[in-house]
C-alpha cells in the first residue's frame, strides 16, 4: 500500500517498511507514532484528509543533519559579507503499517 501523509508541513509518500527523515517529533526512539493526516491512500483521494486512515511508524533516532553554509552578500558593498551554519533537527522514522 502506498500513501501521502502530511507531517510537519510537509508531504511524503510512503510505503511500508520505508524509512523516511521528517521534522523533529517529541518522540524517544523505540516509540510507535500515528500520523493520521493521510491526503492519499493508493488511488483515494481525500478532501482533505481521509477519514478512518491512519499511518504507524517506529522512531528509529532523532538527530542533526549535515552543517548547510549560509551566505549574505550584499553587491557592492565588501564589508557586509557573513557566513552562518545551520543543522535541522530531524526524526527518522521506519513505516510499519498502513491502516486502511
């Protein structure tokens, strides 16, 4: 089974067993989480959401993406060159059943 759910402001589309990297959830590793904004299960199509569909997954770890650089450069204007870093914080999560 194949599905579209919506998590943290984004969509993925999964599929059993699949593991996927989405934003950070107060969640340990080891525990089962619900998403039950499913927008598409197979060839149902929801209006928003499908109703009586929910998505399970296992956490598998939390962590830190790799360090992104952050350039600002104004033209013309030498002095106001600044370089940042940024690590997202994400949850990797393993799909273990797609109830439907």
């Amino acid at each position: 089974m194949n599905a579209v759910i919506k998590v943290g402001g984004k969509q993925y589309y999964v599929q059993e067993n699949q593991e996927i990297f989405i934003e950070k959830l107060d969640a340990e590793a080891g525990d089962t989480v619900k998403f039950d904004q499913v927008l598409m299960l197979d060839s149902k199509i929801g209006s928003p959401y499908l109703t009586n569909v929910t998505v399970e997954g296992e956490v598998i770890k939390n962590g830190k993406q790799k360090k992104i650089k952050v350039f600002k450069y104004k033209s013309k204007d030498r002095s106001n060159r600044k370089t940042q870093g940024h690590r997202q914080p994400y949850t990797k999560v393993r799909i273990t059943k797609i109830n439907g």
